[in-house]
C-alpha cells in the first residue's frame, strides 16, 4: 500500500489547522515534519514546542525527519511532543546503532536517512534494526528543489536490501516528487511518499493529494 506524507513545510502556516485538516480528510497517511537546525543543513525550522503545538491538531502519525546535528540530545524531546516516527540521517550520528535504540526505547519507530551523495551501502549495518529508510531525493534544506534522478537507482538498491533484510522496513522519498514522477519513484521501490509544495503548492491541495495517490496506486504502465 502506498502511503502519502504531506510535508508541512511548505503548508501556510497562518492556516495551519485548516490545512492539515484539509490533507487528512483527503486521505493523507503521516504528516511529515522537517526538522532542521541551521548546521546540518543551511535552513531552521522548528523544534519540540511547535511539534507539540501541532499535536492537538490531528491524529495522524506525526513523521519526524530530524536534519541536525547530534540527534541524539534532542530524540527525547520530539518523542514527548509527540512523534510517532523519528528519522535521523547516517551521515549526523557518530554512533548510529545507539541513536536508533534509543528511539525505539522511547517507544517511537527509527528511521534513517541518507543524502543523495550517501550510499545505500551505509545502511547495511543497521537495516535490520529501523522501521524505515528515508532516501533524500533532492539535497535537504528547503522545499520545491527539482528530483535527482540518480534517485531511482538508489530506492532500486535500498528496496532490493529491505526485501532481503527487513521485509517490514518502509521505504520513503523525499524531494522533488509530484505528477511527473510519482509513478517512477513508487516503480523504483519506494512505497512512502514526502511531499511539500506539490500538494501544498496546489490550488486545491486535497483534491492534488487525491490525484496523487491515484497515479501511485495505477497499475505499472497506466500511469
């Protein structure tokens, strides 16, 4: 089953709640939460106290994707405000297999999250130990970049290694996704979708989350 993520760093945040109202009535399965502190990345968002704000405003699975330095002082902090899913990036952890235990301690699903520039190799170690691979296809920091299309060779490669290893393991794209390649990314192996401006960019967002998921779901060669 394709899952979509909206990602709400390209929602209107004046209408925050109506927006994520909207996306969840048209079917959206996680929020996607982008985290991102200024070093790891050349952007800021939010921290904790928004995610808890934000909390209150649905029951979806809150999906947490931590672009900062030391993930590690700061698991325990997202986990409290509410994030189901917390995904930190191989190339920010120095000691990668502690952080992922100690995100499932606090009774959260780990993820993992390579750039475009990281190979799938470096997850070979602990693939058997997340909930979820998280292949950035685009290089993380702001919304609305163009896909790299070396992606699909990657999510070809990340796939073959869940198959084998951790059948239970989702895998997930971000960056760049939207009607033209929606299908390709899914055909390629990725069966949970990040996306931003595509869906919040559109004039109607529930009705493009809609279309979306369509074309994801199409049999391959109809899309």
């Amino acid at each position: 089953m394709i899952k979509i993520a909206p990602s709400l760093l390209s929602a209107d945040f004046s209408q925050i709640a109506a927006q994520i109202a909207l996306v969840e009535s048209a079917g959206a399965d996680y929020l996607h939460l982008d985290v991102m502190d200024g070093r790891f990345v050349p952007n800021i968002t939010w921290g904790p106290k928004i995610i808890g704000d934000l909390r209150h405003l649905s029951k979806l699975p809150f999906d947490a994707h931590l672009m900062i330095e030391e993930p590690d002082r700061y698991v325990a902090d997202f986990r409290k405000a509410g994030a189901d899913i917390i995904t930190v990036h191989v190339e920010a952890c120095v000691h990668l297999q502690r952080v992922v235990a100690l995100v499932r301690s606090l009774g959260a699903k780990a993820g993992v999250a390579i750039n475009p520039s990281t190979p799938v190799e470096m997850l070979q170690d602990v693939i058997g130990d997340i909930d979820l691979v998280l292949v950035m296809s685009v290089n993380p920091g702001f919304s609305g970049q163009t896909f790299l299309p070396n992606t699909l060779k990657k999510l070809r490669a990340a796939r073959a290694l869940i198959d084998t290893r951790n059948p239970a393991c989702e895998l997930e794209v971000d960056g760049g996704v939207g009607r033209k390649n929606i299908g390709a990314v899914v055909a390629a192996g990725a069966r949970v979708i990040v996306m931003g401006s595509s869906i919040f960019g559109a004039a109607d967002p529930a009705g493009e989350l809609r279309a979306l998921r369509k074309l994801a779901e199409a049999p391959a060669g109809t899309r």
